[in-house]
C-alpha cells in the first residue's frame, strides 16, 4: 500500500504542483523503482506530456504509451487529460470479471501475501481501484483524493 500511494503521491505532484502540470502517460510496474524502504519514484518520462492549463480541458496529441496501459477515451480520440493517468486497460479487463463476486476479491490481492492482510483492508483497496477504474474520466476521481485514500489504508497497521 505504501507503494501504491507513492507511486500516486508522485503522480499527484505532476498533476497539481508542477507549473505547467505534466500528464506521465505510462505509468505501471515497470515504471515505479523502489529506493531504500521501498521507496517508490517514478521513472521514465519520455513520453509525458504538458497537461492542459486555464480553462481547457485536454490536449490533444498522438496516442503513445503501453499498449494495455492507456485510457480509452484517450486511445480513440488522442484526447489526453489528467485522468488518463488513473485507467489502466490491462488492470480493468483482468479485474472486471473478479470484482463481481466478493468471495473472488481475494484472487486480486498479491498472492506473495499469503493472505496474511486484514479483510477490510483489501475491501477500501478494491473501491479506490473500482473508482479509478471507470470508463467515463470524469467519473474517475482526482489523483489526489486517491493520494489521501492510500495514504490512509497504507497508515493501517
């Protein structure tokens, strides 16, 4: 969890505090190297990208990225928001199928843990994942409201 809020806590940066803020447009494993602790940063920044500014609300530009990776609105239009950043293609059509069944929730957990995670951890993990995980972006919730959200599971004891 702690990773996994870094990792956000890196792409909230990029979103709100760079001027101007900066879409990464590749964010995944192989992108998030881990320091001393397992401190995430993230990696790779060739292909982002300057995010829209003042009243627009995207930029418009060639689809690059990961195959798999990349949000749809995004792969059909090349129109690039902020919230391209939070939809993971491969994530969603691996996990749609599990997030139908509760009692297959924890086929999503890693299976390094061995289980060994509280219930109701994994159930707040699930929903902040199910958020960002929308079809439509402005369904999809701000990056920093996913920061605060992990930040909290990954303060859990």
């Amino acid at each position: 969890m702690k990773i996994a809020a870094g990792a956000a806590k890196g792409l909230e940066y990029l979103h709100d505090k760079m001027k101007p803020p900066v879409i990464y447009r590749d964010l995944k494993c192989s992108n998030i190297l881990l320091g001393e602790g397992y401190y995430p940063k993230l990696s790779d920044f060739g292909l982002a990208k300057a995010g829209p500014s003042g009243d627009q609300t995207h930029v418009s530009t060639r689809v690059m990225g990961t195959y798999g990776y990349c949000a749809p609105e995004y792969a059909v239009t090349g129109q690039l928001t902020f919230k391209s950043d939070i939809y993971k293609q491969y994530l969603v059509a691996w996990a749609r199928p599990l997030f139908k069944d509760r009692k297959k929730f924890y086929k999503m957990a890693d299976p390094e843990l061995e289980g060994q995670y509280p219930v109701r951890g994994i159930y707040q993990a699930l929903a902040i994942a199910a958020m960002c995980l929308q079809e439509q972006p402005n369904m999809r919730p701000l990056i920093a409201d996913v920061v605060t959200a992990l930040n909290y599971l990954a303060s859990q004891i």
